[in-house]
C-alpha cells in the first residue's frame, strides 16, 4: 500500500502546496470531496484522466493524514 502514497505530491508552485496526484493538478482534496459526493472511483478516474489506483492513493494519504490527527471534543456549556 505504501506505494500508492508515490503518486501523490506536494510541491510549493503546483496547487499553492496541495497535496496532488503527480503530474497532475488534481488535488487530494478533491478527490475526497467528489467520493463524499457520492461519484465511484471509476467516474473519477474517467472523468479526470487519472487511474483507479490513483483515487484509491488519495483515500490512503488522507487515512494517514488523519491518523496523525488529534481529535479534540469541546463540549458546549448550556
């Protein structure tokens, strides 16, 4: 699994520093929002020019990025 993170890039002059799959300008972020949506990855990888593996790269880099994540509850005063 550790080689699909390969295909996805940050780089400061593509995408203001976004995370990207490479050699594209298809950010990881959008990817996410267009699964959440409720597009397959098949649609994306169509749609976009990009491969399958390519979309499933985006779900695993951001699996990684929120694994590293601290999740902080605030609880509400009434």
């Amino acid at each position: 699994m550790e080689e699909l993170l390969k295909r996805i890039t940050i780089d400061p002059k593509v995408m203001a520093d976004k995370p990207v799959i490479r050699g594209t300008r298809i950010t990881v972020d959008l990817i996410l929002e267009l699964l959440a949506a409720g597009a397959t990855p098949e649609e994306i990888a169509r749609d976009y020019r990009i491969s399958v593996d390519d979309v499933r790269a985006a779900l695993l880099y951001a699996a990684k990025v929120l694994g590293r994540e601290e999740t902080i509850i605030v609880e509400a005063k009434a």
